[in-house]
C-alpha cells in the first residue's frame, strides 16, 4: 500500500516581526488562529530568513538557494528602477515546477515580486494558478495600478481587503482540490503587514493616501488589526482542512520573508528589515503536519528560507534537480527528532550599509556601515558586546569564511535600491553612521 502524499501550504507573511504573533510574545493583541497551529506542530524559535528584504528572500525560497546565484537576487528590493528583463528565470528549476512535474496541483495566491510579465510571472515557474498581486507593495484596498490584482495572466476587477480576498482565495483553492485525485501545493504569500498601514476597517485612510507611502499613517493599534486580519484569514484555511478531513496529512509551513519594521516587535532581538542584525533576520517559523511531526515542540536549531524547499520536496518524495544543487537543507528528520542537527554556517549579504554576516554555532560576524563586530547571540541576544578583541581567532575565522562564500556568488551591482540601511537609530549603539530609509 503507498504512502499518501501530503498536501503543501506554505503561508508567507511580509515584514512580521519575530514577536509579532502572540506565541511569540506580542502582548497588545492575541493571534489566537497562529497560536493553535504552533500548538499542534513545531515553533522555531531560531527561524532566520534569506535577506532583510522581500524579494531576495523570495528568490531563496522558491529556489532552494542562495538568492546570490541568480541575478535576480541581486535586486534588494525588485523596485521600479529594477530593468524589466530581471525576474526569476522560467527555466529555473523551483519548489512548485518540481512539485507540478511530480504530480501536484499548484497554485499561488497573494504576492509575487519576483519579475513582470510577459517575461516572468508565477505561471512560468511553476504555478498553475494564480491570483494576487505581482508588485512589492499595494495599497490593502484599491485593486489598480501598482495595486493591481491578477488573476492567471489577466488582471480582475476585485473589491474588499486584500488580506481577506486572498483568504477567500484560498479557500476556494482548497475545495477545488480537495478532489481532483491529486496532492495539492498552495502558496498563500499574504501582503500583510507590510505597509501602507492599512486595517480592514480603513478604507477612508486608503482614499486618503491616494498614492502608496511609507512614512504616511499608521498606528500601533492599525498594526494590530493587520496582523489580526491575516490571523483570521489563516484560520479560515485550517477550518477548511478540518471540515474536509485534511488536515492530519496537510504540512502547514507559516513564516515571513524578513523582519519587521515600524510597528513590529522584534524583542528580544535588534535590528529591523534592511539589517543584518538578528531583529532584521530573525522570524517566526512554525510548521505543522500531524501524521508526521510533534505537536507543541520548540525547535531550537537555525533554519533558512531555502530550507523550505529540500524539506517539502523531500515530504513530498521528489528530488531536486541535480543540475541546480540546494544551498537549503532537508529539515524534516530533525523536525521529527529522528536526527540531531550538525552545526551549519549561514551567510547573508546585503548591499544598503556594505553588510555582512556570517553565523556559526552562536558566533555571528556582522560587517555594517563600515564597522566590524563578533557576538555570541546566545547570551547577547542584542548584539551589544563585541567580542572581536577578546576572540580574535574566531572573529578572523568568520570574516574569512564569509570572503570564501561571498567569492562564489554573483558580484553586487552598482544600482538604486528602494530599500537603503536603516542603521540611525542604532549609530550610537555600534558606532556606524546614519543613513536615510526612504522606503
């Protein structure tokens, strides 16, 4: 008798901070929908992502990779000055292309960022369906323009909060698979929240914004009601899975694609997106599969965006391609606690503040606005104390490993970005200059 293949939901969030969900510590609103899920499956409490932005942490993701192998990657952020013949190429091998060619119905919905059409889109890397967003922001409830949602290849009319329409979506995605004799892979890549600040109740705000701003608006409380949005709509996905007996064989990954920024909270960690200091890397990550994985277990050990593809596509029984090896890693035996995870070495670059950083073990070098630092993020979680005159050694070490990886990647390119570093109100705290965050 064959194993059933399980079904693929891979929920992506867009600047939630590590401690922006109540299972993680937010203590001024609840996520109760999230809490359940960490609840009945694995909370990682040592999540990191690819880059503090989005889209380099999406070519990661999709690919099992170093985002610095393709030239896509190279744009931190894909912005309007991003030339139009950069995306994710359609002959790169990727998570829902394999899962597609071994037999699953994909689909994704929500945001895609990685490339415009005619030349790229989700369609020509693997995803049957799509509906959502192909831009890097949108405003929550004007649906044109830069805001514009799509559907396949044609862009819709649509009406509501996004948060909740790709909800919508994504139920019906579910009940249309649900019996069409196939495992299903569904990306449910959220906008939210990342801004303009926007709750479902603010409609007026979006009229009044008329264009998409980032330093306009906004609130704590406006925050919470985003997050909440996404909460609800994320439990309107497991109550499908339960009502069609899914969800015992339904792997449910959900994580963001970098850290948070104004409204978010990162304790204990500092840094925000657009910085290689843990605050900016460092997010929630909770997996839940019931017929394989523990429930209510804490995961300690590092993992990465583009562990997510070898560990779904090795749940799935496939294989990569292997003429485009993974950078990522096969999660799931430790997940299970049926091997001990060995030590890895992790690096990250990012081209706002010259960054750079390395993490083996608990040893982190961080290179940022032209300063050099060692930590031990086990006991500094804050990054404080640099250690790089006490252990020479090892901050040599790092610095050297780092120059060994970075010479196998693509060089930077000298082009704007819409995301630069972020680092005043950390200038005082590390000694790095400060720089302007027009985003």
């Amino acid at each position: 008798m064959s194993v059933q293949r399980p079904n693929i939901i891979l929920i992506l969030a867009d600047d939630l901070g590590y401690a922006d969900l109540s299972c993680y510590g937010r203590r001024d609103y609840e996520t109760p929908n999230l809490d359940r899920l960490a609840e009945g499956g694995v909370r990682f409490l040592q999540s990191y992502a690819n880059s503090p932005v989005c889209s380099a942490t999406r070519t990661a993701l999709i690919t099992g990779r170093y985002q610095y192998r393709l030239t896509v990657g190279l744009e931190e952020p894909i912005n309007p000055t991003t030339p139009g013949n950069v995306g994710i190429p359609p002959e790169q091998p990727t998570l829902p292309s394999i899962l597609r060619d071994g037999g699953y119905a994909t689909g994704l919905i929500g945001k895609w960022h990685l490339g415009r059409p005619p030349e790229f889109g989700p369609r020509k890397s693997g995803y049957e369906y799509f509906y959502g967003m192909l831009h890097g922001s949108a405003d929550y409830f004007r649906h044109a323009g830069p805001s514009a949602i799509f559907e396949n290849e044609m862009q819709i009319e649509a009406h509501g909060y996004k948060t909740n329409l790709f909800g919508d979506r994504a139920v019906e995605f579910i009940e249309r698979s649900k019996d069409d004799g196939k495992p299903f892979f569904l990306s449910l890549h959220f906008n939210a929240p990342h801004w303009p600040w926007e709750g479902p109740g603010d409609e007026a705000e979006s009229k009044r914004i008329k264009t998409l701003r980032h330093h306009d608006g906004g609130s704590l409380k406006v925050y919470a009601n985003m997050v909440q949005a996404l909460d609800e709509n994320v439990g309107r996905v497991m109550q499908t899975l339960d009502a069609h007996g899914l969800s015992d064989n339904t792997i449910v990954v959900f994580t963001s694609d970098n850290g948070g920024e104004r409204f978010s909270d990162m304790w204990p960690f500092a840094g925000e997106k657009g910085e290689l200091l843990e605050g900016g890397l460092r997010i929630p990550t909770i997996v839940r599969w019931p017929a394989r994985l523990p429930a209510g277990r804490d995961y300690a050990h590092p993992g990465m965006s583009m562990d997510w593809m070898p560990t779904l596509l090795a749940a799935a029984g496939l294989k990569p391609h292997p003429d485009y090896p993974l950078d990522g890693v096969d999660l799931l035996p430790s997940l299970a606690g049926e091997a001990a995870t060995s030590e890895r070495t992790l690096f990250w670059r990012y081209k706002a503040g010259s960054q750079a950083a390395v993490l083996r073990g608990n040893w982190k070098y961080l290179s940022i606005g032209g300063n050099e630092f060692l930590f031990d993020v086990a006991i500094d979680q804050r990054e404080r104390a640099n250690l790089k005159e006490r252990y020479p050694d090892k901050f040599a070490q790092l610095k050297g490993l780092h120059a060994e990886w970075n010479a196998t990647m693509l060089p930077e390119r000298s082009r704007p970005a819409s995301h630069s570093f972020s680092g005043d109100r950390r200038a005082d705290r590390h000694g790095f200059p400060p720089s302007d965050n027009p985003e």
